[in-house]
C-alpha cells in the first residue's frame, strides 16, 4: 500500500455551498497571508483535484505544482531537485546541509513582487532528506519566518497518521462527497445518459470517494449505466478498490494483514464504521489468530498497525476504502477463517452478529443455521439495529436449500429494506425472489411489496397492475386476507393517483360481484369526486388509501413472515367508506371512515396512524388528521421506520394546508422533501414539491414557485400522477394572480376545472374553482366562471372543507349584480369567521375592498382593504398585501409598513409626483399591459386609463412608452415604491 495517487481520477468541479466556502477562504488565507497546510483524505479521495482546483483559483501570482515521481524520489533529495526544476532553479542541490536555505532563497525571490504558491502532491513519497528539508522549510512559512507571501500546500494520504515532518502544520482533511455533489461528479464526467436508478446505486456504493465513484462508472457498460442490463455483483468488485487504494493494504508486521482482515470481518457484522477492540482481540489470540498483532488489551499500549486507528475501546480503519478493499481482496478461506474466530471469540454466541460471522464462515447452504438467523433476527428483545435484522434476512435467504422457503425469506429482506428506505436494494431482493419457482401466496406478497415500491418512485400504473397481480396471487379459496384488502387498497391508492376514477372503484370491487359503475346522475355533476377529494390540497394520495401494509411485524410481534397489515376489520372499513365516497353515496361513507379514524387514536403502529390521517382527511377533519400525521411520524421516527417519514410528512403538510396555516405547511414539505430523497420516494417528493410550489405562490417568491412546480411537473407527467400536476399547475395559476396577472391564470385554469376531457384530476380540481373563479371575474370574463361555480356548491356542500362554504360565497358575489354582492361578500366574511386561515379571510376581504371602492363607498373600502393588508401581512402573503396596499393608495390612503413596499428611498423623486391612481397605471404599463388590460386590472373604464396615462406623460415628461418603462425600471432598481 503505497498511497500514492490513484492516475486518472476526474477533477472535480466544487459546487456551490459550504464546502467550497471553506476552501475559498482558505486560499484567501493564502493569498493574503501565505501560510502551509497539509491536505489530507483517503485514497481516491480528491487530495489531486483539490490542489488542481486551488492552482486554477490562485490567480495573485505564481503556482509551483509538483507531483512526486517514484522513480525519482528514492534517490537522495531528489524530491527538492524536482520542486526546484519546477521553479527553475539552475543551480544544484547542495548535499552538505545548507539545502533548506537554497529553497528559502528560491521562495524568497519568487514571491518579492508577488504572492506565490506552492503545490507538492503526494509528498510523503518523496526521499527522507526531502521531506525533512521541506517539513522544516513549510514550518517557516508557517510561521512567516523570513519567508513572507508563500502559500504552501502538500498533500499526504489519510490512511496513516500524519506526523513526523507534518506534524506540527495545520491539517486539512477533505471530507468524502455528499450525495448531489457524487451525483454531479458523474453528470459531469460520464458521456450518455445515466438511469436515476443507477446512478443512486453508484452513488451509494462509492460512498462519497470520488475516484470510486468514477472507476464504477467506468466498469460499467453504457446498456448498463442507461439501466437496460444487470449491474454486476458485488458492484465494488476487489479489483476496483485495490485499484482505487493504490495497492493491496496490509501492516508491517507479519501479522498485520490477519489483524486488519478481523477488524474489517469484525465490521462487517456490525454495520458501523469501528468494531469492538477486545473482540479483535479475543478472536486474534484464539486458534487461527493473528498473535502478536492484536490491538490492546484493557491494560496494554496500542499495538494496531498504523492503518488502525484506537478511539478508546474500539478499532477503526483510518480510510473505510481500505477496511473495504481488505476485506474483498482476501482469499475466500481467509475470510472464513477470520469469521470463524469471531464467532468462536463473541460473548453472545446465539445473537444475530455471532450468527452472523458463522453463516459468512459456512461453505454453503445450511437449512438450521438460516432458521438460527431468521428467528434471531426476528427476536424483538435482542435491540438489534434494523440494518443487521436486514443483513440477517438476507444471509438466513442465501443459506435456505429450499425455493419457496428462500423466496418467502427474500421478500421479507426486502420489506426491512423498503422500510428502511432502500427501495433499490428491495427490488434486487424481489428480483431473486423471483429467481425460483414459489407458491403463489409467497408470490403474491412479494408482488405487493413490488407495488409499493413503484407507488412511491414509479409509474403509478404499473403500481397499480402489481397491486391487482398481488390481489389475485393471494385471494385463497378461504376467507380474504388481510393481506388481499392491502393489495386491492394499493390498487386503488395507485388509481386514485393517475386519476382514474373508474380504475379506483374496479380495484375496489375487485374479487367481488358488485358493479363499479357510478351512479349517471353523480358521473354527471362530478359529485362524488368532490366530496372524495376530501384530501383537498391535503389531497392526492392521502384521500385515497394510500396506506398499504408498511412496516414489518419484527417491530411489534417479532415475526415477519409476510408484509404487516393493519388489522383485516380497520382494512376493510376503509375500503368500504373510500367506495361509498367514490359513488356518491356520503351518508354510508361516515361511519366506516370514522371507524378508522377513531381506531387511530390509541395506536402506536405508524401504519394505522397514517391510515387514520386518511381517513379524517377524506372526512374534513382537519386537526384529527394534523394529530394523527405527526404521532405517525413521531411512532415511525421511534421504529426506525425510515421510509414512512416522508408520507407522514406529507399528511402533514396537506392538513396545515387544509387548515390555512401554509407556514407550517412549507416547514412540514421542506422536511418533507429532504425525507424522500433520501429514501428513493419521487413520487412522495413530488408532491411535497407541490405543496411547496403552493405556499411559495402565496408568498410571492415566484422563483421559487416555478422551481418547485417544475420539479414535480416532471415527476408527474413521466410517472402518471395527476394529482401533483394539478396542483402545480394551480400553484402557477395562484401565482399569476398574486402579481396581478387575472388572463393569465384564468387561461391556465380554465381547462383544468371547467367540464370537458381535459378537466384536472377528478379529486382535486374543485379546489382551484375560487382562484379561477376570481380570475376570470377580474379578467371580464364571468360567464367563463358560471358553470364551475354550481359544480363547486356541490362540493362545498360536502362539508369536507372547512373553507369552502365562505369561498363558495365569494365566487357567488364575483358574478353576482351590484344589487346581490355587498350581501354575499358579508355573508363570506362571517363564514370566514368559523374558520382557522388568514389567507382566505384576506382574499375575500380584498375582493369587496375592491368592489366597494369601485362604487366610491371610499369609507368602507378602506375599512376591508386595510384589514386585507394586515391579514396579508400576518401570513406573508407579499403580493397580495402590494395589492391591498396598492388599492388603499387608489383610494387617496398611502400605507406603510412592509406590505406598502416600505420607505420611498432616493431615486424615486419623478415617480412620487404621480398621483396613487397614475402609479398604479405606471406600473400596469411597465409590465407591458395594453391599456385595455390596465384597465381590467384597476375595474375602470379604458377612457380613464387613457386620461391618466396622458396625465403621467405630461407629469414626468415622457413621451412614449418605452420612456415610461425605462423610467419605472431606474425608480424600482433604486428601491422606488410604486
């Protein structure tokens, strides 16, 4: 093990964010002060690309980058002989001691005019006399000992400790890639396309080492990177990281390599990064052992190779590349030997990590020893950690001799995988399940998991068909399972998500005799899409009984022998009321649903409390299902249960939504977010992006809203969920008419919720008639909004949304005469007052300021327009408080504070000649809106626009539009305040 730098490695191009901060600073540091630094990280590690990336930033002066060449550095200084070529330096190297001063004299004269820079890669390669002259010569710069404005940085491997001539300089130890600066490492450096899937496996696996990552990439085939054929197993094969490592590790004394093999082995059957020192021990000093090379006892000074490090009692390899690389590049013998003395030496020999080291020590199948791992595994006293229990699984499958019993204990592996939030490596394991002829329950089960696996980050048809296989695999000739009601309510959570009514109610009735088919009056009206969409924007997946069994019984019972499910009564009360609301039919729906929701309430399983938020979803109550959602997330947090957390997290978002507190809602999506990338769940992150596209439409940050409904337009549209991409497209729609933009949104909604093929997801689209409603009132188009409007009373009469009844009457008194609209507008306002939200509250209070300044009921107008402004204000509501702001300002008011736009600053000294009324029109036309539009914008007449518009010419001396623009433009980029 040489240390050397792995040739070939990319360069990597550091992304924005802490990590480049730092090393920014530190070259500041350098350039401005000079100073030495080691850099330091495991093999493969980037010590290279970073030196690259410090010579092309460094552009004060000068950069000296040395490489250590083997051939050369044996020989007596001949490390400095290369740095001193590279500063070109004719005269030789004396040998006689006086070496250190010929550099300083170098560095002092390069630097006279200039900062400069000093590179030496890999120096720990260079001759003895090198090192040292320059250990002592980095010292002086250190120090800015008579050598001022010189930059020095030489890079070590951190396999070793650092010491000798280095230690006493300050250590940088470059930390391995996170996940999205790997994942753009290989965007970068991989020509072709690259699966998502793949490249999370590739990611994974390097585990942050990006001369890793990129050797895997390269030993992969391009049908292999674009997903089309099997990656070959183990992904990291001994080559690969030999490669990377620079050679084959091993210590120096002759017992060394047995002794790093035991930590390595030892680590393996913990799943963590160290392993027990007095294992290591115990298990080296028995038969077959290492000897002389074991770590410390309690009362013993370290003895580890200098490739170990000793945190206390326990062992742990310097550079996880090499526990690795040793252990892949032993002999298969030597790994069971070393196994087998673990086993032999662990103080519980029945738990699942001695069971462990013995099945890695078995030559072959062994029927008692995998009945010994799973029973072991499934023990709930032994606290052993879920990613062991899934190890033990696996390994108890691999040793089973017989088909049907291996693929019953692969698919429960894989249930523990997907729980844990690995669905690629619960496909894999499906995948070998289904490598061998089965029975068909085993078959059937293995199926279920499969759909929950694409329910979440697939396309939900196929989810859907997996569901329905799954149905039919496990309906027996006896009474239905509980396991067949969970397959058929995937079916239906999978055809509730692609919008597909129809397909909802045949999953639902499926292995039955009844008739799905809808009642014609209700497929006429929509009605019984209304009141299923009780998940409103907390709607897509959570109204629709998304919860299939998660979570595997090892966490109540100890036993998982197949998906857990909550109980068969609770499943079956479920599909009955999401059924009877499917057909219209309410007054059946309540009392299974609340069956549901009332059975959650005592519950500690994550899987009965998200079934429960669905079900008070779906039945309007909001705070029950806010209760429920976060005791789920808190139980699954408790459990280990890694993959619920994003669900959970979005029952909880879509609640606060419901409930008018978008704040919450967007703390609840962003964690939300972070929660399903990290599990694999793209479907879940899409809609977390769309609850975020939602909240950020009411705070006007529209960057953020076309971010966030880009990001779950893609997932949606190439996976099939209809829900999402509603609800995205509603977020653009809201934005558009937060700025002022009524035809715009009007136009994107318009399709979305009026009748017709094109109509948005039968569960959801009723939830943007009030936006559409109020844009198109605004853009003179009411007869648009009429027909949506007695849809949406239908809806509101559900009772399934406590905003609905106020919104309802808002929309009515948009389209209503003069004569009917003051009243309709106080009627909303006091159903408003029965409800929680001040956004909502905010809108209609705006809306009949509005109105009642436009019939010069100034008084009164300012009156709801300055309350709209607070209630915008409380609820961040930006643009819509410039709207209020901007009316109070029509009416002869000039607000302050933050919804106003704050303090006029200098700069704006023409603009505030303008009356409010010509500031608003200014601004109109600045945005590019024709005088017709401005006046649909401000409900006046086009002859009062052009009388103002005529009146800001003259004021500010401007004589065409494109003055007037570049005029508005200067005001607002010195802060004006229109």
């Amino acid at each position: 093990m040489t240390g050397q730098t792995t040739r070939g490695a990319a360069p990597l191009r550091y992304r924005a964010g802490p990590r480049r901060q730092a090393f920014a600073a530190l070259l500041d540091g350098l350039r401005a002060d000079g100073g030495a630094h080691v850099v330091t990280g495991e093999p493969g590690g980037g010590r290279t690309a970073f030196l690259e990336f410090a010579a092309r930033a460094f552009r004060a002066g000068p950069v000296w980058h040395v490489r250590a060449e083997p051939a050369r550095s044996p020989q007596p200084l001949g490390g400095l002989r290369t740095l001193l070529r590279t500063a070109r330096h004719a005269g030789r190297v004396p040998g006689d001691g006086t070496a250190e001063e010929v550099l300083v004299d170098v560095l002092r004269a390069a630097s006279a005019r200039s900062p400069l820079l000093v590179c030496v890669d890999d120096a720990h390669l260079w001759d003895a006399a090198s090192r040292a002259v320059l250990g002592r010569v980095a010292a002086r710069v250190n120090t800015a000992d008579d050598v001022h404005r010189v930059g020095l940085l030489v890079t070590v491997p951190g396999h070793r400790p650092v010491e000798g001539e280095w230690a006493a300089l300050p250590v940088l130890r470059l930390a391995p890639l996170t996940p999205g600066d790997a994942a753009g490492l290989l965007h970068d450096r991989i020509d072709g396309a690259v699966d998502p899937a793949v490249r999370d496996e590739l990611v994974a696996e390097a585990q942050g080492n990006p001369a890793l990552l990129l050797a895997l990439a390269h030993r992969l085939s391009p049908a292999q990177l674009r997903g089309d054929h099997v990656l070959p197993r183990p992904l990291a094969d001994a080559g690969t990281l030999a490669a990377v490592a620079g050679g084959c590790p091993s210590g120096r004394r002759p017992c060394g390599a047995d002794l790093l093999l035991l930590v390595a082995a030892a680590m393996r059957a913990t799943g963590e990064q160290e392993a027990e020192a007095a294992l290591v021990r115990r298990a080296a000093d028995g038969p077959g052992g290492g000897g002389e090379g074991a770590p410390p006892g309690p009362s013993g000074p370290p003895r580890a190779p200098e490739l170990l490090a000793v945190p206390g009692d326990r062992l742990r390899f310097r550079s996880p590349l090499l526990g690795r690389a040793v252990y892949a590049g032993a002999p298969s013998e030597r790994r069971r030997a070393a196994h087998r003395s673990l086993a032999a030496a662990h103080p519980a020999p029945h738990g699942v990590p001695a069971l462990l080291h013995r099945s890695w020590a078995a030559p072959g199948p062994d029927a008692v020893l995998a009945a010994e791992l799973e029973a072991a595994a499934a023990d709930p006293a032994s606290g052993t950690p879920p990613a062991l229990r899934r190890a033990a699984r696996v390994r108890a499958a691999e040793l089973t001799p017989d088909d049907a019993l291996r693929a019953r204990r692969y698919t429960a592996a894989a249930e523990l995988a997907l729980l844990a939030g690995h669905p690629a490596e619960a496909l894999r394991l499906l995948d070998t399940a289904g490598s061998r002829p089965a029975p068909a329950p085993v078959r059937g089960r293995a199926e279920l998991l499969r759909g929950r696996v694409l329910l979440a980050d697939g396309p939900v048809d196929d989810a859907r068909e997996s569901f329905l296989l799954a149905a039919g695999l496990l309906a027996g000739p006896g009474p239905k399972s509980a396991l067949t009601d969970a397959a058929v309510l995937g079916a239906a959570d999978a055809a509730w998500a692609a919008g597909d009514r129809q397909g909802c109610l045949r999953a639902l009735t499926h292995g039955t005799h009844e008739s799905p088919d809808v009642p014609a009056r209700a497929a006429l009206t929509g009605t019984l899409d209304l009141r299923a969409a009780g998940a409103g924007p907390a709607g897509p997946r959570e109204a629709a009984v998304r919860e299939v069994p998660e979570g595997p019984p090892a966490l109540r019972d100890g036993a998982p022998a197949q998906p857990s499910v909550p109980p068969p009564a609770l499943l079956r009360d479920h599909r009955d009321g999401m059924r009877a609301v499917l057909l219209g039919r309410f007054d059946l729906a309540t009392a299974p649903l609340t069956r549901v929701v009332d059975r959650g309430r005592p519950a500690a399983e994550p899987e009965r409390l998200l079934r429960s938020a669905a079900a008070a979803l779906m039945l309007g109550d909001v705070g029950a299902a806010r209760r429920a959602g976060a005791r789920a997330l808190a139980s699954a947090r408790t459990l280990g249960a890694t993959a619920l957390e994003p669900r959970a997290l979005e029952y909880l978002a879509y609640a606060e939504l419901r409930s008018g507190r978008h704040q919450l809602a967007r703390t609840h999506a962003e964690e939300g977010l972070r929660a399903a990338h990290r599990t694999g769940q793209r479907n879940t992150a899409a809609h977390h992006h769309a609850v975020l596209a939602l909240t950020a439409s009411i705070e006007g940050t529209r960057p953020r809203v076309a971010e966030h409904a880009t990001a779950a337009l893609t997932t949606a549209r190439r996976h099939g969920l209809a829900q999402a991409e509603l609800l995205a497209q509603w977020a653009q729609a809201r934005a558009d008419l937060g700025e002022g933009r009524p035809e715009e949104a009007a136009d994107r909604l318009g399709p979305l919720v009026r009748p017709g093929a094109r109509r948005g997801h039968f569960a959801v689209w009723m939830l943007a008639v009030p936006c559409f409603v109020e844009a198109a009132a605004l853009a003179g188009r009411p007869e648009d909004a009429r027909t949506v409007v007695e849809d949406f009373a239908l809806w509101a009469g559900c009772g399934a949304d406590p905003q609905a009844c106020a919104q309802l009457l808002r929309c009515r008194a948009l389209l209503a005469t003069p004569e009917a609209a003051d009243e309709l507008y106080l009627r909303a306002l006091d159903r408003h007052d029965e409800t929680s939200g001040d956004f909502e509250r905010a809108r209609t209070e705006l809306l009949h300021g509005k109105w009642l300044r436009r019939r010069r009921r100034l008084r009164e107008a300012r009156v709801r327009l300055g309350e709209a402004l607070v209630d915008f204000e409380r609820c961040g509501a930006q643009p819509w408080a410039r709207q209020a702001a901007a009316e109070l300002r029509a009416g002869g008011v000039a607000p302050g504070g933050p919804g106003a736009g704050g303090p006029r600053r200098s700069g704006a000294r023409d603009l505030s000649l303008l009356t409010p009324q010509q500031l608003r029109i200014a601004r109109c036309v600045a945005e590019g809106a024709t005088n017709r539009e401005v006046a649909l914008s401000l409900s006046v007449s086009t002859r009062t626009v052009d009388y103002h518009l005529r009146n800001v010419f003259a004021t500010l001396g401007v004589r065409s539009r494109v003055e007037l623009v570049r005029l508005v433009e200067q005001a607002e980029k010195t802060g004006a305040r229109l």
